[in-house]
C-alpha cells in the first residue's frame, strides 16, 4: 500500500507542477542512470525521495502521449478501487506495448490488490527483466512472497529493493520483522 501511495504522491507531484511529459521516456531513458547513480550516493532522505519521485516520473512517462494519459487514468483508477478498469487500461497498455516495464508493474500491481497473487508475480518478472532496477517491483515481489507466506524469499526480494534504493526504511523494517519471525519459527 506504501507503494501505492508513493505512485499517487508522483503522480500528484506532476499535475500541481505543471510538468510536461518529454519527447520519449521510459525504463530506457538516459536519465535513469544519473538519477540512480545520485540515489545511491546520497545521504539526505529528502534528497533521496526527491529523487525516486522523479524515478517514477520517467518510469510512468511514455513516448506516445495517448499512452502516457492511459497510464495515468490507469493509476487514477486503481486510487478509486476500481480494479477491473484499471486491469483493462494496463492490459491494453501492455498488449500494444509489451517493452513498456512500467506497464507491467502497474498491472502487477493490480493483480496484487486484486489477491492474484500468480498473475502479479508473472508480471512482477516482466517488469524486471525489462527494468532490473525496479525498487518497486522487487518490493512487490517481496509483499507476493510475504503473502505467501514464503519470508526467506520476501527477505531476499527487499534486500534486492534496498541494494537499488537503499533509502526505503519501510522496507528495512520488514526485513528485521520477517527475520524475527523466521527466528521464531526455527525454534
């Protein structure tokens, strides 16, 4: 749900801005890897959430602009609960864009709310072979995994989500908490 929210903070950050979405962007954009590259070098936790917003913003950006408003009708469907048009928007978006990892990750995302699990994991792995830096779809994963009840896995996917945003401290703390309870259970 924390994730959720970050999406609709980006989102919200781009419409009171006025910020126009760029000729093409993506998990491809050129940008990414500056933005990643400042991220991990930062220590300031307001610098590194200004940072992962603008992250989201290119991951949500797309070259086409129909597209790119799809995605953002998509998003401001999933805030309203409205899981099954928000599941049509991104299927269509990744039927006609299947390279499009952000695609993938919101209708995973979708599948997760939804409680299918199978499907938002399938899509978990389309995102991330599509963007490997996805902090968000490894931190997906890793709620998939927890909720499968399978915490030796949900660990390793959250660990994964911090070696590429290691300023999530919601992320540490489930680790910690998955840990104890793995503790606990191997008494």
């Amino acid at each position: 749900m924390k994730y959720f929210c970050t999406i609709m903070t980006v989102i919200a950050v781009l419409l009171t801005a006025g910020v126009a979405a760029p000729a093409y962007a993506d998990q491809n954009d050129n940008r990414l890897d500056t933005l990643f590259g400042r991220l991990q070098q930062t220590e300031s936790l307001g610098e590194a959430a200004a940072i992962v917003q603008q992250i989201w913003v290119v991951w949500i950006e797309y070259e086409d602009e129909d597209t790119h408003e799809a995605m953002l009708r998509g998003v401001d469907a999933m805030a309203g609960a409205d899981y099954d048009a928000a599941l049509a928007i991104f299927d269509d978006v990744v039927r006609r864009y299947p390279a499009f990892a952000e695609a993938w990750n919101k209708r995973a995302t979708v599948y997760y709310l939804m409680g299918r699990l199978e499907e938002s994991m399938s899509d978990v792995a389309v995102t991330l072979d599509l963007e490997p830096r996805h902090f968000g779809a490894l931190s997906g994963k890793g709620l998939i995994m927890m909720a499968k009840g399978d915490f030796a896995r949900a660990i390793e996917a959250f660990e994964h989500a911090l070696e590429t945003n290691p300023h999530m401290p919601g992320i540490r703390m489930r680790i910690e908490q998955l840990r104890e309870e793995l503790d606990k259970n191997a008494i």
